[in-house]
C-alpha cells in the first residue's frame, strides 16, 4: 500500500513538474516594455509608451496591454487564449474586436485580427534567443483603412 501511495505521490509531482515548466517555456511570458528607439510606426504616430504582460492562467495565456497614445491617453488593451488559432474577444483594441493567437515555437505566435468578422491586421510575436528582447511586426489595415507596417521592440523588465 506504501508503495501505491508513493508512486502515485511521485507520479503527481512529475505531472505537475512538466505541466509547470510546459507553460514556462512559451518565452514572452512576463512584463515587456516598448523601446520607442528601436521602434518604427507606420503610420505614425507611435504611442508615448507601452507596456505589455503575458501570463499563463488557467484558461490559456492572458495577454494585457497599457499602453499611452500620442496624444497622452491611456489605451487597455486584452485577450486569452489557448494559442490554437480559434478567435476570442480582444477588449480594447480599437483595430480589432477578435484574435487568434496560434503558436509557432516557444519562441514566436502569429496574432490575426478581425474587426466585425473582417481581417484587419496581423502581428508576429518573436523573443530574441537571449530571452531579453521581443520584436512584434504588424501589417495589415487600422480602423481608419490605412495601410499598416510596425516594428515593435520590447525589452523584458
């Protein structure tokens, strides 16, 4: 009976163990802030600053923006998902009202957007080997039907 309850006891802690170090190896988990001088909008102008947070929850990863416009307001910004490509609401983004997130590697996800069905834009999401930079290119169309190409630099806090 010992025996039962010691590798049922050690079978949970591996499940555990794998399941834990699975959602930490999608490498843009943490808090990244925007490097305005590494950074190239277009159209501009670029936002005053950005910060963006990725975590692992129970319902998937939960991505959260602030982010402070040109003009000094302050823009939230969020999704969760399971990163299977399937749409889920994206709050606060005034270019979209739907993503879906699908992961490449550990290293890198591609984001379409939809507004009211429509495909908008696209970002792909790439962290440097080195764990210390995040670079997110967009294209596609704005809101406004403006075409869109940004180079996004992020350095993890």
């Amino acid at each position: 009976m010992r025996k039962v309850v010691f590798v049922g006891a050690l079978m949970a802690g591996a499940v555990m163990m794998l399941s834990s170090s699975a959602a930490l190896a999608d490498n843009w988990i943490g808090t990244w802030k925007m490097n305005a001088a590494k950074s190239k909008f277009s159209p501009g102008p670029a936002p005053k600053s950005q910060v963006n947070k990725w975590e692992t929850t129970p319902a998937g990863t939960k991505f959260s923006a602030e982010i402070v416009d040109a003009e000094g307001k302050s823009i939230q910004t969020s999704w969760t998902s399971k990163l299977d490509g399937k749409d889920v609401p994206y709050d606060g983004n005034p270019n979209a009202d739907t993503a879906s997130p699908k992961k490449i590697d550990d290293n890198t996800y591609v984001n379409p957007w939809k507004k009211g069905g429509k495909p908008t834009m696209e970002s792909k999401v790439i962290v440097a080997a080195d764990g210390k930079t995040m670079t997110i290119t967009q294209s596609g169309k704005n809101a406004k039907g403006e075409a869109v190409n940004n180079t996004v630099v992020y350095d993890k806090e």
